[in-house]
C-alpha cells in the first residue's frame, strides 16, 4: 500500500496542512545538493548529474562511512518497469568504476576537489581505494510509487539487493512550504543487504547464523570495560548504530577490533538501548546508569540526549574474550566497517572455523 503523509497544526484545532507541490522537480534535486541531510546525515555526495559514457545520467551519487556507494535516482513521471530497469542498469555501471574513476567524478561536482581529503574531513578516517566502491545501494526518491513498483522493490531487499525509496511530500502553509520523508524499508536492512554484497567477498553462500560485530577500540570506548561489564556499542551516528538493532537475545556475535583482531565471542542478552536508558550491573550487584559507572571511553556523553547521534548497547554473555594485546588475526580473515552484519560468503565461515579454534569456549551455554 502506497506510503502517504500528513501533517496537522498543533493546537486545540488541529487542522491538516494542504498538499503542496514544486514547481518543478529539478528543485528537489537542488534542494538535495544545498542540504544531504534531507536524505541522510550520513552520507557525502560525490556526484550529481554523472553522465555515463554509454548514454544516460545518474542524477546523484554519494558515499557512505564504509566508502561504499550510493545511487540516488529522483522518479519523475517514469513508469516503475522504466524506473527500476534504469537504476538497476545504472547500478551496473557504479560497481565496476575504479577508484581514479570515481575520485573524478568528485573532482567535477566539487570543481576540483580531492575525495580523500573531503573523505577525511566528513568521516574522520583515511579513504582506502581498496575498500572504496566494494558495495553499494540504491535509493529511489519519489512522492509516490505504485503497487506494483513497491512489491517489486520490496522482492529485491528480499533476496539482499540493496534497494530502498524515500518518499518525499510537500505540504503549504500560508506562503510557506515544508518537506517531509519516509523510507519504504527500515534504512538498517537495506544497510545490512549492503554489507552482504561486498564484491571481494566472491562467492555467496547461505549465512552460517553468526553474526560479525565490529568494536570501535579507542577514546570513544573502551573493549576493557566491554570485557568487564558485558556489552557492544557504537555511536556518532545512525549508520554505526542502526545495525546494532538486528540482534536478538540468543544470537552469537564473534567481535573484531578494526585494524587490530578478533577478541570475544558472545551471546546476545537484551535488545539495543540508548545510552541514556542502559544500565551495568556493578560489583555490589546494583543496576547503576552505564554512562555513571564507565570511565574509559566517551561514549558519546555530550549527544546522550540525541537518539541517532548518540551511543547504543546491546548486553552480551561473554562465552570468552581475550585482551587488546592477544586479539586474534590472520592473514585473509573476514572484515567489515559495519557494526554488525550478517555475511553470507565463505570467507566469514572460514573465519569463524579458525576462530572456534582459538575461542575454545564458544559453545559454553549462555
């Protein structure tokens, strides 16, 4: 059933807000341009009107924290067949561009700007050409969709193509008019279907039903007091935390430091929770405000007030952890910047077959 909004006055009237309409669609992609936000915080983008060497023009292209992709098409009047084959043939072409490719794609939307620099400055890390474009999703953005185009697009996410649509409105009041949004499917599934198509991962195969956890080892929080009180965590935006919502009490997590090792193996006890709202049990056996009792890591003090840019945990039954210092890595063993994924290729069971040999542990009963 088509996505529909609505917007009412607050008072003791309420009264709806009149549909509106822009005057023309190029304004939202201009819109977009001036502020990204209006699709997502987390991106950057990179491109806008990309124009393909074979004929056609990507409207907009963006990159994401892991430097994976984004295709953003704007529907127009197309019919859904025309809509999702174009998108589908764009997204064709995006997986097989080079990073010098892309860097110029850059250059040319930013009057020559370099996209390592401008990476670095939105996202805080070092762009790596051997992680950038290894994924990417696509993001249809439209007023609405019928039926047929959002069982097809739902068909899609099903089978982990990373696909999703951003329905937009706009509402008049007075001489005024406002934007609102919605997403067809929860932003964190078409996330996880991303990171199940890295294209170095080769070979798809059924998931094992262990989950990948990556821990952000740092200033911001600390695998010491992880160890110690039970919990994952991840913050400083929607996209590090929104994964941390598909685990379930029950489900095994194999955790991984980036650029350092894999440290614990553990069971899932309780859902994701703000930090504002989660509690540690300490050693008098009191449940006591997590961010009272942690003392080495941030945790995202200043944005606790802040659901999408604050810090989140989940409670984890350690079956066996071991410190920073004796993290276990190998050459060739599965990586991931997501927080929590669920990959389905041979190397990530490879990966957890020589774990188990090194987490002996990990069959102890939660």
């Amino acid at each position: 059933m088509p996505i529909k909004h609505a917007i009412w006055t607050v008072g003791k009237k309420p009264a709806p807000l009149a549909v509106g309409k822009l005057a023309i669609e190029e304004q939202l992609k201009e819109m977009i341009v001036a502020d990204p936000g209006i699709l997502s915080t987390e991106w950057m983008l990179i491109g806008k009107e990309v124009n393909r060497p074979y004929g056609g023009r990507l409207d907009l292209l963006a990159i994401a924290p892991d430097a994976s992709l984004v295709l953003i098409e704007l529907k127009r009047n197309r019919t859904p067949r025309d809509i999702i084959a174009q998108a589908l043939d764009y997204a064709s072409w995006v997986e097989k561009l080079a990073a010098h490719e892309i860097a110029q794609i850059f250059r040319d939307f930013s009057n020559g700007g370099n996209l390592g620099d401008a990476f670095k400055k939105r996202f805080g890390t070092d762009l790596v050409d051997s992680t950038l474009n290894q994924s990417h999703q696509i993001v249809l953005v439209a007023s609405e969709l019928d039926n047929a185009t959002e069982r097809i697009i739902q068909y899609l996410s099903k089978r982990e193509i990373a696909i999703n649509v951003l329905f937009f409105q706009v509402f008049q009041h007075g001489a005024e008019q406002f934007l609102s949004r919605a997403w067809l499917i929860d932003p964190g599934e078409t996330q996880a279907n991303v990171a199940t198509t890295t294209k170095s991962i080769g070979k798809k195969e059924p998931w094992n039903g262990e989950f990948y956890v990556s821990f952000g080892e740092g200033a911001t929080r600390s695998w010491k007091e992880a160890r110690e009180y039970g919990f994952i965590c991840a913050g400083g935006g929607e996209w590090y935390s929104r994964t941390l919502k598909l685990l379930s009490p029950g489900d095994r997590i194999w955790v991984n430091v980036p650029q350092i090792g894999y440290v614990g193996v553990g069971r899932v006890i309780g859902a994701a929770q703000p930090a504002s709202t989660f509690t540690l049990k300490t050693l008098d056996g009191i449940d006591k405000s997590a961010l009272g009792v942690l003392q080495l890591g941030i945790y995202g003090r200043d944005q606790s007030d802040d659901e999408e840019a604050g810090e989140w945990f989940v409670p984890i039954k350690w079956l066996q952890t071991v410190p920073i210092e004796e993290a276990v890595s190998e050459v060739g063993f599965f990586g991931n910047q997501n927080t929590v994924c669920q990959p389905t290729t041979p190397k990530w069971r490879r990966t957890v077959e020589r774990l188990q040999n090194s987490f002996r542990n990990w069959t102890a009963p939660a």
